[in-house]
C-alpha cells in the first residue's frame, strides 16, 4: 500500500512536471496577446501589387504560436477542410522545431503556403479557435503556417518527390487548377505515371490568373509546380479536351483519367443595357491584370480596354472575387472604386479581411443596393440602383433582399465588373463526350463515395463537382480523389494480373 501511494506521488509529480514544462512553452494566450505580421502602409501598398502583409520574424512566429491553448477538442482543425494538425505544428514551432512543424504541417496539405496565405481563416480555423471564442482574440494560424512554410522552401527542407517504385499504370489530369495540382502529387508519391492537361499556358489555374499578386505572388505558385514537374510530373499546356483530344482518346491512352478543370463560366446579371461596351466578367478583368504582371503582352490592357485607370469603376458582387477586383482597380489607379452589393456588411459572403483591407485602400462600399440598369450610348456612363431592405431568411439561412419600389437612383461610371460567382462549362459537349453524365446544376455527376464518373476510370473533383468554392477544399477533393484513383488501379492490376 505505501509503495502504491509512494506510486502515485511520484507519477503526479512527473506529470505536474510535463505540464509545467509545456505551459512554459504553451498556453500563453492570456499574457501574450494577438498579433498579426503587420501590414504595409496603405500608401505604400495602393501603388503597387506586392503582398500586403510583412513577414513574421522567427521570435515573433514562436510567440505567437505559443499562444496556443493546446485545448482537448481542437475546433480550428475540426473547421480545417483538410483536418490539418493545427495544435501539433503550433507547438512544434512554439518549440523552434521548425523542420518538424513544417513536416506535419506538409503532410496534411499540398500547397501550405497557399493556404496560409489566401484561405478565409476568420470563416475556418482562426474564427473557430477556442481563445477567440473566449474573448483572447484567435492566434493566427494562417500567418504562421505561411511562416512554417517559407521558413522551409529558404532552408532547403522542400524537396522534389522521390519515387521508389515506378509503376507502369498512368493517370491524365485535366486541369492544372489547385484540385488536379493536389491529386498529380498525391498520384506520383505512389509511383504512377502523371500527365496534367491544362488550357492555359502556365499551369496553377485561378492561382495564378484569378487571385491578384498583393493576395498571392505568382512565384509561391511557379515554384510549386516547378517542384512537381522536378519530381516527374508531365505537364502538358495549351490544350484543350475535345479539341487537341478527345476525352475518349484521352482515356485509352491513360489507365484513369481525373477531371477537375474548375468552374470558370461566369455568372451573368440579364439587365437592360448589358450590351454596352466597358461591362466586363470578372475573370476577363483578373487575368488581363495578371498576365500583364507576369510581363506578358496584353492587347485590351495596353489599349486601356480592360484597364481601371482614371476610370471610375463599379464592381458588381460580394464575394472574394469581387474584393480582388476592386483592390486590383485601386492599384490601376482608377478615378474612383464602388462595390455594389445587395445584403449589408454582416451577410456578406466573402472574407471580413479582405473588405477591411478595400475599405482600407479606399473603396467605397454601397451596401444594400442593387443594378436594375446600365445605362450609356455605346459604353455604359452610369448604374441605375435600386436600394434593398432585407427580408425574411431565405433556404441559406441570410435574410432575403427585397427591392424597395421607387427607391432607384444613378452611379457614374465608367467600368462595371460583373463579380456574381461562376458557372461550370458544358463539359460533355467540350469534351465530344455527350455519353459524360451531369447534374442539372451542370456539375459533373460523380460518386459521392468513389468520386468516379458515369464512364469507367473516369473521376471527377474539385469545382467542377462541388460547384465554385475554396482552394482549400479543392486540395482536399483533390487528395481525396487521388486516393480514390489509386484503390482503382490498385484493383485494376490484381483483375490483371489474375487473367494473365
């Protein structure tokens, strides 16, 4: 009995101890408090299309980290699409064991400093962390899981995959956006042979023509898929499905093919006026911007055709994609920048940072309004508006906006964006593959558990399934997908084997 007691003392000793010792390094919410790496002055960053944010010095990215409650139930990985391993590579950091924080970390998620950099935490892992819930504020993951992973692309930590066991089986990936990126990785870890398609002529998709550079500089994308290409990845660009081949011709010359080009059609507004010149979709306007500053020729930008400056510029939307377009204006220097959306500020769909940042940079947001006209001779001169109030919540739970009868009235402008989300294309008359099944929604119609098509070997993942969303849940469909694909082939090569 006394050497049972004698027992207990000294394991609740030793474990006072390790508590002790992880305080020391965690917990320290409550006397360290929330800090983002600062941002640039507004001036400064206006002029110019250069990240906004400085980066975190190793110091302050440990103390932040250590800010961690280390909580039993970790809320900001349950939120986290890819389930990343917050709590764990927040207290390696917080331990200045950097290799291993970026380990985890990678291990979980192909493109980390993507990520940290352009997903929405407030809406995923840092609006969920259990200190923000307590009033602490969050710590913030995003800016350290960018740290962690620049830290380790500096170090040299970042290697090509090494294959060890070549197999003979291939996969065609079509489209080179985040999903087909995520799931070529995946695929040629496990030894497969990859080939990725994509239309465009460099290939990370919206990553590199839709999401502006102050957002994401186009060389944390190039120097990612340059990694896949160096670990043995076939890239194959300007090519279009159903043009260059067919989607048939693709899948006798691959074991299994994977669609994810994305959802790139865009969504348009039927309105009087929509004719005229200077109304432009989104992407039109996002891609001319960014290929202008990947230093390529730009007709319609170098003719003023598709630039804001000394425009004053109306930007139609509340999304994400809106937010890069009227932040890209401001840095064209346009006349001036409004942002037309229909709900107020607290039913905004896009990120709470990014219109902070606009509002900022000295956007001018119109809330509760709504474009009933263009209005002009041959280009449009001004919007007539309507202004909304809100209704009842509607099937997504937001309050409905209804039109107030008489209450319109006019915005000069000189440019309008159209920022109302995308469409996917109709792949199956793209493809010459009218056999590929779809939803009425006009989303490729996969398994919910295989992620294959109606057609043998042929998945699907990403947009061009779930309809338009995060770049986070594309790497996870893509992974998902991935998975999927090698358990086909897998069975593929024991039916096989068998008959031989």
């Amino acid at each position: 009995m006394t050497y049972f007691i004698l027992y207990l003392i000294k394991t609740t000793y030793n474990l006072l101890k390790i508590i002790n010792i992880m305080n020391d390094k965690m917990l320290k919410f409550v006397e360290i408090g929330q800090q983002t790496p600062p941002k640039r002055e507004v001036d400064k960053r206006k002029g110019d299309f250069n990240e906004i944010y400085d980066e975190f010095i190793n110091d302050k990215a440990k103390e932040q980290s250590s800010r961690c409650s280390q909580c039993g139930v970790p809320f900001c990985q349950v939120h986290c699409p890819l389930s990343n391993n917050i709590p764990d590579w927040l207290k390696l950091t917080a331990e200045g064991r950097l290799k291993e924080a970026y380990e985890l970390s990678q291990s979980t998620n192909n493109m980390p400093e993507v990520c940290g950099r352009i997903c929405p935490q407030d809406r995923l892992c840092e609006g969920n962390c259990v200190i923000e819930q307590s009033g602490h504020g969050t710590v913030t993951i995003g800016s350290i899981e960018k740290y962690i992973t620049d830290n380790a692309w500096e170090k040299g930590w970042v290697k090509p995959i090494s294959v060890l066991n070549e197999k003979n089986q291939s996969v065609g990936i079509i489209g080179a956006g985040p999903a087909g990126l995520a799931a070529a990785e995946q695929l040629r870890k496990s030894g497969y042979k990859i080939t990725v398609y994509d239309r465009y002529d460099r290939a990370g998709g919206l990553l590199i023509y839709g999401i502006p550079n102050f957002k994401l500089e186009k060389e944390v994308v190039e120097r990612r898929t340059k990694l896949l290409k160096d670990g043995g990845i076939d890239f194959v660009q300007n090519f279009e499905v159903g043009k260059d081949a067919s989607l048939e011709q693709l899948r006798k010359k691959h074991d299994a093919i994977l669609i994810a080009t994305g959802v790139y059609k865009a969504r348009e507004i039927d309105l009087p006026g929509n004719d005229l010149n200077n109304i432009f979709p989104a992407m039109d306007f996002l891609t001319a911007s960014n290929k202008k500053g990947l230093g390529d020729k730009v007709e319609m930008f170098d003719k003023g055709i598709l630039n804001a400056e000394g425009k004053d510029v109306v930007v139609i939307g509340g999304g994400d994609t809106a937010m890069d377009c009227v932040r890209t204006s401001i840095r064209q220097n346009a006349k001036s920048v409004k942002c037309l959306y229909r709900r107020d500020k607290e039913n905004m769909p896009g990120s709470a940072r990014e219109v902070a940042n606009a509002e900022e940079e000295g956007v001018e947001f119109i809330w509760l309004s709504s474009p009933k006209e263009f209005k002009g001779t041959n280009k449009i001169e001004k919007l007539l508006v309507d202004q909304i109030k809100l209704g009842e919540p509607d099937e997504s739970g937001r309050r409905r906006p209804e039109i107030q009868v008489g209450s319109n009235f006019e915005i000069k402008a000189d440019m309008a964006i159209k920022a109302l989300g995308f469409d996917p294309e109709d792949l199956p008359k793209l493809f010459d593959s009218n056999e590929l099944k779809v939803t009425k929604w006009g989303t490729i119609k996969a398994d919910f558990d295989t992620m294959e098509t109606n057609l043998k070997g042929v998945f699907a993942a990403g947009d061009i399934v779930r309809g338009a969303s995060l770049v986070v849940w594309a790497i996870k469909d893509g992974r998902d997908a991935a998975s999927a694909i090698k358990t086909h082939l897998e069975n593929l090569e024991i039916k096989t084997s068998k008959v031989a």
